[in-house]
C-alpha cells in the first residue's frame, strides 16, 4: 500500500479517460509517467460508504480489497488468471488500484452477444477460472463475488479474474461471514447467513459454467428474494432444450460444484483435478 492518496498517484500515473463503472467507483485508463506503461485505475471514494444509510461493510470490503488483492498479486503471482494489482494508494478520500488493462471484453458481454457456448469453449474458460481461484484459494483468499462480469479478456484472449471489493482473507482458519456478492451466483450457505469457506466460490464458478453452456442461470427469481430462496432450494435442473448438446460428464462437474453439501462440493483443486479433466476437456493450465 503506497502512501500519499491522490497526490501521490498522479506523480507516478498519468490518468485517462473512463472505461468502466461500478457501484461506488469508476476505471479509468492510466499509464506509468515514467515507462507510458499502460494499465486500469479503479478508484473508490470513500464518502458515499460513510453516509448514513450505507452499509458498514462496504466501507470495510473497499479498505480491504487492496490488502487481499496484493496477497495474491505478490510475485509469483498465484495465477496468471488474475487481474494483478501493480501499486495501490489510499488516503482518508478514497483508495485507487493500479491494475492490469484488460481491453478483450468481459465474460458477461460475451455470451450476451453469442448466446451458450460450444462446450470445449466454455470448458477452457471454465477451467482458466478454477485456475485463478485454486490460486487464490492456496493464498487463503476467496473472492466471494465470481460472475461473468469480473471475468475480463486480456489481449492474448485469456480469461483474468477481476474485482476484489469482496474479497476476504481465510488463511488464519477463520470462517468467513456475511451476505456478499450477487444474488445469481451466491451459494446456498452465505444466503443462510453461516459461517462458510472459500468453496462459496467454487459454487458461483458453476453458476458460470452453467451460464456459459445455456445462456440461463440455474436458479431463477423475479426478486432478489426470490432467487435467494431457488439458491436454498438447490434444485439444479438441465431442461433439454438448453442442455441437449451438453455432454454428461459437464452435467456431472456442474452437480459437483453446486453441491449445497458443502463437504461434497468440489474445491477448485479438484476442478482442475486429472479426474474432471479427462471426462470434461478441463484441462490443468500450467
């Protein structure tokens, strides 16, 4: 963590243009003042998560996120399917991320444009996505909010997982709490409100293999109510006019990492494991 906030910033970064938004803060295009290095500025203000009627968490998760985002940034980097995080800088305004560029698109634009993918397709990608998370995972952090959105497209085409404002620290053995991430793609245990582990990401990589390969969601809801109440039903369905090209053994993997019994759930390791990989295309990625 850099010192000095803004300020600070525009000494070593020179900053450009708007690319993105999200909830509480902005992307924009900057380089490195001294070698036109190019990469993605993501600041966050800090005083909309201090109002009154804001949650206390988010205040908390954007003060965090650099520190776990550097845990699995630190060289060797745990993946090289993470949007790495190259120098932070916070002060009492805001926090801003100096990141990775990724100008191939986002997962979520993808299959809007293109609808389900081929599966060997969707397999690669999915398999790239358990190789960003048994990183992370190794490293004792979960991202708690995996969905098509946070998974950008590099130059070279490769998937990179983005987007830590949720992101949590487990390396000590404490559980992990709170209601996180986007009601699609939240496993059952974080919507009951248990204490539960990093599998909750492994949960929402299924939730995107099942995207990926139908073009649906598995557990819909007209509310966020609504859909927090399919997640604990856990009723997981493969209606044959989406699935009907859908091998198996992809079947299978998808019933594996949305498993509501946590201790039968894949981890990401076992994602990535010889096993899955010889019967769905998941291939380990060096």
């Amino acid at each position: 963590m850099t010192g000095g906030g803004e300020e600070a910033l525009r000494r070593e970064y020179v900053i450009g243009d708007e690319i993105g938004r999200g909830r509480f803060g902005t992307v924009r295009r900057c380089h490195a003042a001294a070698t036109g290095a190019p990469f993605a500025l993501k600041s966050t203000p800090k005083a909309p998560l201090r109002a009154l009627e804001a949650d206390p968490l988010d205040l908390a998760l954007a003060e965090q996120e650099p520190k776990v985002h550097l845990l699995v940034s630190a060289p060797p980097p745990a993946s090289r399917h993470l949007v790495a995080l190259h120098a932070a800088f916070e002060d009492a305004d805001a926090v801003h991320l100096v990141l990775d560029l990724c100008e191939g698109g986002d997962l979520f634009s993808l299959v809007s444009a293109r609808g389900p993918l081929p599966e060997p397709e969707a397999a690669d990608l999915a398999a790239q996505l358990a190789d960003a998370l048994a990183g992370c995972h190794r490293r004792g952090a979960a991202h708690r909010d995996v969905k098509p959105d946070n998974l950008f497209f590099d130059a070279s085409g490769a998937l990179r997982l983005g987007d830590f404002g949720s992101a949590a620290w487990f390396g000590d053995g404490r559980p992990m709490t709170g209601l996180v991430g986007t009601p699609y793609y939240v496993a059952p245990e974080v919507v009951s409100g248990s204490d539960y582990t990093e599998k909750v990401d492994v949960w929402s990589a299924g939730v995107v293999l099942y995207v990926m390969l139908s073009g649906t969601v598995p557990f819909y809801g007209a509310t966020a109510g609504e859909i927090f109440e399919a997640v604990l039903r856990g009723n997981l369905r493969f209606p044959p006019r989406s699935f009907a090209g859908v091998s198996p053994e992809a079947k299978d993997l998808m019933r594996r990492m949305l498993c509501k019994d946590v201790s039968r759930r894949f981890s990401a390791e076992q994602v990535l494991s010889k096993k899955s990989s010889q019967a769905t295309g998941l291939v380990p990625i060096d």
